[in-house]
C-alpha cells in the first residue's frame, strides 16, 4: 500500500527527505524484527532524531490517518515492530544520546535509541550500572526495552525494567508531547509511568526515559552446577528457590546449547552434561560464602554432579559470554529456530520441561532450552528449517502444545518478550472479553483511532466481541503479512 | 424515591438487610471531615460487590471503597450522601504457595493477619503498615513504608489484580507468576489512584524470604546538616533496607534498617560503628525490627510539649501533614523553608521526615493559643506559598478545623488529560470515591 503523495511530504518536510526511505530493497531489511517468520513490508522508514521530529511525523500520521510503528534496534521477539497494513516505521536509533547523568542521585535521562549496554558502560567507572540486562544488551535500545518491559539474567533479584524508570517523555498517537512522570518517580495521580512500559509501543512513542541506575555489589560470585539431566536441574532451581534463597541470576542451559556453545566459543563447557545452572550471588563479601554453601547443597541435594566457581572475573566473563551467546550458537545447529517465553510457577519447572520436550518429540523436532530459570521465564527454543513447510507447521504445531502446557501450570503467555504479533491469539486463553476490554479502553484513552502499532499487544475487539464470551478462534498470522 | 433511598432499598433486598447498616451512631464514629458516609454496606462476595456497583450505576450513588478506615481522611473530600462499600468480609487467604513465593489474597484482608500466615512459612511482604489496614487500603493509597530502599514500593511487589471496575464488571490483569507481560499492566493503574477506578477485591503478591536478622539502629547526631550528611553517606554505600531522617529533632536522630544475613549484619553493624566514633555521632540499638515512618521518632499522638519564645511550654496537636518527592541533597534547604513558611502562615513545624531514597513529609502544629502576634493558622495560604515555591506537596491529612479550597495533590498537570480519560473509560459514569483524586477524579 503505497504512501499518498501528502503525506510522503509531510514525512519528507518533518525530517528532510534524505531521511525517508521508500525503496523496496530499503523497506526489505524493516520488514521483521528478531522473529523472522512474520513479515510485513513498511509504507516507508523514516529516521528521526528528536523529539520534535517524533512529534511531526506522528501529527502528520495521525492528520492521514495513516499507522506507524515505533523501532528501536528490531530485536524483539515477539513480531512487535512489524508494520502491519503498511504502516510507517519510526526508527529510533538515532536518538541515542545520554543526556544526563546524575551520579550522586543515580538516575540517568537518556533517548530512547541508546543501546542497553551503552549506559552502564557510561557509568561503570563511578561503580553504578543499569540493571535490566537482557541478553540481546549489545544491540537493543532502551526505547525498545521501555516498550516491552524487558528483562534479562539479573532482573531476577534487580527487578524488571518496569523496576528502573521513573519518568518518560512520551509522543501521543496525536503528535502531542507529555511528561510521565520524571527523575523522582511516578507523580500525582495515575502511575502512567508504570502504565505505558511493557505497552509495546500502542500508547505513542517515548522519546525520553528518566532511569535508575543501580550501584555494582561489592562482590559477586559465579557457580556453574552440572547436572546429569534438565530435570535434575530445574529441582535444583526449584530447591534453591523454596530455600528463601534469592540468587542475582539462575539460568538453565541444557545440553544442545551448552554443545553449540562449546563448538562455537570453546570456552571449556562439560558437554557431557545433561544441563547446567549458571549461578549468580552478589552483595557484601561477608555473607557471600556462606550463601555460596547453601546454593551447592540445594544442588548437591537435587542430584548436582559437580559445582564449579569462577576463580576470576575472566571466568566470570567467560560464563555469561556463553549464556548471552546461546541464541547466536543455536543459529549454528539449525537454519531456524523459534523461542518461546512463557512463565510457570517456579515450583511446576520440572514437569513442564518434560512435557516440551516430549511435545518437541512427538513433532519430530529438537528442543533445546536456555532460560531465566530463577524466575520461571522459560524460553524452548524449537528448532526447524523455514524452507521446508512440513517443520514450519510442525513447530507451530508444537508451540502450540508448549503454550497450552504453560497455562495449564497456571502460567502466562510472556514474562519479557512481549504479546507482539505472534501471541495475540492465545491472549483470550488467560483473558476473559472483559478483561481484554479493559485493556482495549485502556488504550483509546492514548489511542483512539489506533493508529499507534496497531494489531499488537491486545486482540482487537472484533476477534472476540462477535461470538460473545466465547473464546475465540484466530488463525494465528504467519509469514508474509 | 430518591437516589439513595433507592438504592438502599434494592441493596436491602440483594445483599440483605443485615448487612445495609445506616445506624445514625455508627455513621457518626466513621465520620470523618473528608468522608461522612450516609450508609455502609458490607457485601460478602466479590459477586454482591459487582452487584452493589451496578446498583449504584443505576441509581446514580456514589460509593467509596473502604478496608480498614485508617486513610479514608486522604484525598479530597467526598460527596455528601455516598455509601461506604466495606471489603472486610472478603478477608480470606485465597493461597499461598511457599514454594513459589507467591500469596494470593482477598483486598479486605487485614495487613497484620497476612503477615502472621506469611511469617508461619518464614516469608513475608517486606513492609511496615498499621496492623487493621486491609491489603486493598494499602495498594489504593500505594503508601509504602520506609523499607522501599531496600524493597522497593508496594508497586514492585504486586503481581495481578482482580477489581470490580465503576461499571460492575469483575476483571483481573497480571498473574501469578513473578515475571509477565501479557497484557497492559493495568495493576499499575489501580495501585495508588484511591479506589477511583475499581474496587480492588483480590491481589498476588510477590513474597520475601524473611531475613535471618533484621534490626533497627538508631543514629544521633547533635547537629542537623553533619548527621544528615553522614547518613546519605552511609546509604549511599551500604545495603541498608529502610532509613528515615527526623527534622529538625534535636538531637538530629535517624533510624536504619537492616534486614541481613548473621555475617552481612555483622559488616553492617562495624561499619555504622566506624562512622561514628565521636564527632557528636552516637549509635543505639532499638529493639525493634520494625520502622515506622508515620509515627517516628515513636511517641503519642499528642505531640511532646514545644517550648515558647516566652518560656511557656505548650502541647500542640497536629494539624496537618504534607509529602513531597524530593532527593536527599535538597531535603535539608526544602524543610528549613518549609519551617519558615509555616511559622508564616501561624503554623509550626512539628518534624520532618525524610524517607530514604525519594520521599519527604512534613507535620505541623497550628492553633498555638496566645503565641505572641502569631498569625492565625491558614493551611490554604500555606499550601499555596508552597506550592508556587516550586514544592509539588501533597496534603495527606488535616485537622477538622483546617481547610483547604485547593486540591490536596495540587494543580493540574498536562498528563491529568489522559487520566481523566482512564477514569472515563474505566469508572464512566463516575461512581467510585468521585471528587476524591487528582482534578476532580
Ligand atoms: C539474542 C536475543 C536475546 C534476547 N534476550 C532478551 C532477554 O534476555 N530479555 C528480554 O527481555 N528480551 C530479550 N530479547 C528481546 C529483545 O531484545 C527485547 O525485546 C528488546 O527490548 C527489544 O529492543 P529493540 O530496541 O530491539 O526494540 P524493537 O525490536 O525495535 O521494538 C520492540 C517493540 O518496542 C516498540 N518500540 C521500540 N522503541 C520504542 C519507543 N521508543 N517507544 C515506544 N515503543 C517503542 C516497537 O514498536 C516494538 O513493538 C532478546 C532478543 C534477541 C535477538
Ligand atoms: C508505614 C506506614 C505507617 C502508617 N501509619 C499510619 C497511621 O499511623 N495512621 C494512619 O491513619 N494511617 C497510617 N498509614 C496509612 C494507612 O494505613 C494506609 O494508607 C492503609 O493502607 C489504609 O488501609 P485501610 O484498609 O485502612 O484503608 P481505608 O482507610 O479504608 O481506605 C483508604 C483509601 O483506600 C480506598 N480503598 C480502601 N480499600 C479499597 C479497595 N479494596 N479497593 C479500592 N479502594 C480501596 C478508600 O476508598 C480510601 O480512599 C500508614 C501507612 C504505612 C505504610
């Protein structure tokens, strides 16, 4: 659906022409995000680079009631920055500068193209960081992170990014500009703030984050548990947690990754192992060993072989390398692969990794699991190839059974991904019409027209309203949109 | 018949004419300057809630949500002739599953019975509240204790909601699982907006192991600006949960709070040591495990005796209490205006708190009898010098003879444009706590 000629100037009068693409091998590289099974070709991508120009872009959309999508770095997982029905991608990452940073009250203001990992390096050196720390943190924006209420290893003890800002500047599907909050928190009235993150950019686009940034613990601790098998694994996670123990990280790696890993990185991994635990313990030094005894005899107790320490910060370093490198080694072993993010009561791990894998099985596919294990956030990697439309249909069949495992553990949908494109269908199984309503008005206060990413986040009432309480059938939208 | 008469009458008949309560003697024991309820009811199931809403929807009565009536003073005031819609029947422990950390909870459930179930597990919420506070009074006022340093507010801790929206309608949002984003997080909306959007019936929360130790220390200082400075120092670099810094206080006193393994305690403890070997600084153990910002330093009601210009001691009863956001490195320029500005305005400034990291408040006295040429206590003019001195407070309570024409949380604000939208889309016609919250919620 081409542009009309109107608003191709309106765009091309906000941000100068040079930076408006409309060429299709332009548009080719925005047509998916981290998830590359839903494709949608964008009417155009238009680069900004303030807020002002966030703002013109959006009043010229909004005056052609014309959908645009927000795009930070395009790592999502979850088909978020897909533009649906031609819509007009803004892309952010060129607003990436850190505006100011408050040592002594540890907050910082930044745009919202700044990549993750970017900020903490700019405070490393007077020992502060920001916490959420997802593992895509060398590449995706804070932007991004806002929009989905990311997370990562550490939010298990740090919290979620939703825990870390205190204030947005944001631009309205109209093309007004409000403030949310700011660097003491929330304000008066509604928590907007902690509202508009996790809203997968369907409330308007923030072009500012006030966060918080977290003092570095004064010692850390890092064990590698080994493990005959996932299940023993997860009983370990499952034990350490019901001993009232809060590690800062608690991720399972199964076999298939910790063998990519180890043929890709070499880096010393037990690939005979049937799964390891990447452990982490920070705070004062005095406690640390003594907690450090108790995390390796809740493994020991679930049937852990060997329990490791990293005698250094480069083996420390080493460790999370391969955790945050997994996806990428999983790229080696298969030409796709499809990674789910469901979240199950700690205590349910075990019995739902066995039901995956036997899903995986039965589909004639391999399962491999990397995940925030602490928090319950699983993420069952299926792994098949695109080209060949028998295993397209036999992962999707699969992720299907992985779903509905997931919430009959009394589990939901996503704990860090996102609903996106890609799980809109399965939100009426762990919403009522009512609730979903709720939200849907929620989101006509920011966006009555929806304009702002629409199809995302929360099904259309049309999807659910016509047959009344009944939960409805979507065919869930695959491949080219 | 008349609205209320109305809707008195049909709540009779649907939830029972036990349980409509209109008693002139029990309406006047609740009555409050900002809340004179002209009937409670107390429904017994999240359904009769549901039907009480869409009763109210029908006769056009407004109602206001109550647990345990310990803040129904904060906000603006409400309508004359709304009916008080009391959750303590819905007092149940759902499910706790300790395994999981998670605790599932009806919203009329008293704090302090949470807690002693949480604690038979050894887990709790890591929070410090008034025993008779229901959980849903808690989250409806988001007033978090001091141990949101180490905690985080209550906010951080919640998990999934079930409300009756302001159409009657029953609906959840979030889960019970620690980590989720499905779905809006509409939880955040319900948390602190003051029983305006829904009636909050069911939370998940989050839980805590309770820690191996757990003390509070005390720290005095003879002078003001040198202790408050050592104690943002020792904030700043040590893991404390919870401190609370007391203005002017003579001593200056602060508590800490320490919530800690055996050998973290320990640290903890030598370090405070450390940094106050002389110098005026003294260190004391309280006893207690528990801070309590509302009533810190502890002492009664009635304030201790303030002493005169003249030499005449007086015993001065609070008139109102103030809150603002603040960061640490201005408190201390903010409350001395604060205390000049009172003293102004025929008040004084009874003590100042200053809840680590982000949260001050202030207490005044007024009607001091006979304070030579002291002008009459005007808590308006106060509250609007105030606020045009760049101080955004929030009135928190008042004395039945202070009043106040602004609103208690200030002027309107560009983003009370989208939450009057919220209220419209999720409250339309108006009948939670209306007139109580931010420009005219
Ligand atoms: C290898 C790999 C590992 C990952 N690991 C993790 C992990 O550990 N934890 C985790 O949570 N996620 C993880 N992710 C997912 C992804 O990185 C996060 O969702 C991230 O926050 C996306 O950021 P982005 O800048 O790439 O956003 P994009 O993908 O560009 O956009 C994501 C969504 O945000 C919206 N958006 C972007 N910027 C804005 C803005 N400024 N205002 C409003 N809306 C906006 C978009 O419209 C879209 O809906 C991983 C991804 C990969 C590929
Ligand atoms: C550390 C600490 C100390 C405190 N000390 C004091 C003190 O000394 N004195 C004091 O008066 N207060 C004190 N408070 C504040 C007060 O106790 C809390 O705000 C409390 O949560 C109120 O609970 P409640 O059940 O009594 O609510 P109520 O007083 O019954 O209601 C308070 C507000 O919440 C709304 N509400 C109540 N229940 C619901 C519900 N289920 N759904 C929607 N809205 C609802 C009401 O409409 C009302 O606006 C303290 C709080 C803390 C954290």
């Amino acid at each position: 659906m081409p542009l009309s000629a109107t608003l191709l100037a309106a765009l091309r009068e906000a941000v100068g022409a040079a930076n408006v693409q409309t060429q299709a091998d332009e548009l080719f590289v925005y047509e998916c995000d981290g998830l590359t099974v839903d494709r949608a070709t964008p009417g155009a991508v238009v680069f900004v680079h303030s807020t002002d120009e966030v703002a013109k872009v959006v009043r010229a959309c909004s005056e052609h009631t014309q959908p645009f999508v927000a795009r930070g770095a395009g790592t999502g997982l979850s088909g978020g920055a897909v533009a649906l029905n031609g819509a007009v991608v803004i892309e952010l990452a060129r607003m990436n500068r850190i505006l100011e940073v408050d040592l002594e009250n540890r907050v910082a203001l930044v745009e919202p193209g700044v990549v993750n990992v970017h900020l903490t390096k700019a405070c490393s050196e007077r020992h502060l960081h920001y916490a959420p720390d997802p593992s895509s943190q060398g590449a995706c924006t804070i932007g991004g992170n806002v929009a989905e209420n990311s997370g990562g290893p550490h939010t298990l003890k740090y919290g979620v990014t939703v825990n870390h800002v205190l204030g947005l500047e944001v631009v309205l599907p109209s093309g007004e500009v409000v403030e949310l909050g700011g660097p003491h928190g929330k304000g008066q009235g509604y928590d907007l703030v902690g509202l508009f993150v996790g809203s997968e950019g369907t409330f308007g686009i923030a072009t500012k984050a006030w966060v918080k940034l977290t003092p570095n613990p004064e010692s850390v601790k890092t064990l590698l548990a080994v493990f005959a098998s996932v299940d023993e694994a997860s009983r370990a996670v499952s034990g350490i947690i019901a001993a009232g123990i809060v590690p800062a990280a608690l991720e399972l790696i199964d076999q298939t990754i910790v063998r990519a890993v180890e043929q890709w990185l070499h880096l010393g991994f037990p690939t005979d192992a049937g799964a390891v635990l990447l452990i982490e313990l920070d705070g004062l030094r005095d406690g640390l060993e003594p907690l450090a005894d108790r995390v390796m005899r809740c493994c020991r107790e679930a049937g852990g072989l060997d329990v490791r320490q990293a005698k250094d910060e480069k083996e420390r370093l080493l460790l999370w390398k391969a955790r945050k490198q997994a996806f990428g080694a999983v790229g080696r072993l298969s030409p796709s692969y499809y990674v789910q993010d469901g979240v199950i009561p700690r205590s349910r791990l075990p019995g739902v990794l066995a039901q995956i894998t036997a899903s995986a099985e039965r589909h004639g596919l391999v399962n491999a699991n990397v995940f925030h294990a602490g928090d319950g956030n699983l993420h069952p990697l299926i792994l098949f190839d695109e080209r060949d439309p028998r295993q397209v249909e036999a992962a999707l069949a699969c992720n299907e059974e992985v779903m509905s495992a997931v919430i009959e553990a009394g589990g939901m949908l996503s704990g860090e991904h996102g609903i996106g494109l890609e799980k809109l269908h399965f939100m009426p199984r762990v919403f009522s019409p009512d609730d979903l309503d709720a939200m849907l008005r929620v989101r006509e206060v920011f966006d009555p027209r929806h304009l702002a990413n629409p199809h995302k986040a929360i099904p259309s009432r049309r999807c659910w309203e016509v047959k009344g309480h009944e939960p409805p059938k979507l065919e869930p939208p695959r491949r080219k949109l | 018949m008349s609205g209320l008469a109305g809707f008195l009458d049909a709540a009779r008949r649907s939830l029972g004419a036990e349980q409509v309560l209109d008693a002139p003697a029990l309406l006047d024991a609740l009555s409050l300057p900002q809340a004179r309820p002209a009937a409670l009811l107390r429904p017994g199931s999240v359904e009769e809630i549901a039907l009480a809403v869409k009763l109210a929807n029908e006769h056009r009565v407004p109602l206001l949500p109550c647990g345990g009536w310990t803040a129904m003073h904060y906000g603006d005031p409400a309508p004359a002739g709304a009916v008080a819609l009391s959750l303590q029947r819905l007092d149940r422990l759902v499910e706790h599953s300790p395994a999981d950390m998670v605790a599932t909870a009806q919203a009329g459930l008293a704090f302090g019975a949470f807690q002693d179930r949480l604690h038979e597990h050894g887990q709790w919420l890591p929070f410090e509240a008034p025993a008779t506070a229901t959980l849903g009074g808690l989250l409806a006022t988001d007033r978090s204790g001091p141990r949101r340093l180490g905690y985080g507010t209550l906010r951080d801790q919640v998990l999934g909601l079930t409300v009756v929206n302001g159409d009657g309608v029953v609906r959840k949002c979030g889960g019970k699982v620690v980590k989720n984003v499905t779905g809006y997080d509409l939880a955040k909306l319900y948390i602190g907006s003051l029983g305006t959007l829904g009636v909050i019936v069911e939370a998940t929360f989050k839980l805590r192991p309770r820690p191996e130790t757990s003390s509070v220390q005390e720290l005095e200082h003879d002078d003001f600006a040198a202790g408050f400075k050592l104690v943002r120092e020792l904030v700043q670099r040590l893991p404390f949960v919870a401190a609370v810094a007391g203005f002017p206080g003579k001593p200056f006193v602060a508590q800490l709070g320490i919530d800690a393994s055996p050998p973290d305690h320990a640290r903890l403890l030598r370090e405070l040591e450390a940094a106050c070997p002389s110098g005026g600084a003294r260190l004391r153990e309280t006893g207690a495990t528990h801070l309590d910002a509302e009533e810190f330093p502890p002492r009664p009601r009635r304030l201790r005796a303030v002493t005169l210009t003249d030499g005449r001691t007086v015993e001065p009863a609070l008139a109102a209490r103030l809150t603002w956001p603040a960061f640490a490195g201005d408190f201390p320029d903010q409350i001395a205006a604060l205390d000049q500005l009172a003293a102004s305005h025929g008040f004084g400034l009874m003590m100042g708190f200053f809840e680590f990291p982000s949260r001050a408040s202030a207490e005044l006295f007024g009607s001091l009898e006979g304070g030579e040429g002291a002008p009459a206590p005007d808590l308006d003019g106060m509250v609007k010098a105030l606020r045009k001195a760049g101080l955004p407070v929030t009135v928190t309570w008042t004395a039945a003879e202070q009043t106040l024409s602004a609103s208690a949380f200030g002027p309107p604000q560009p983003a009370w444009e989208l939450m009057r939208g919220i209220k419209r889309a999720l409250d339309p016609r108006a009948v939670l706590n209306p007139g109580r919250f931010v420009e005219g919620i």
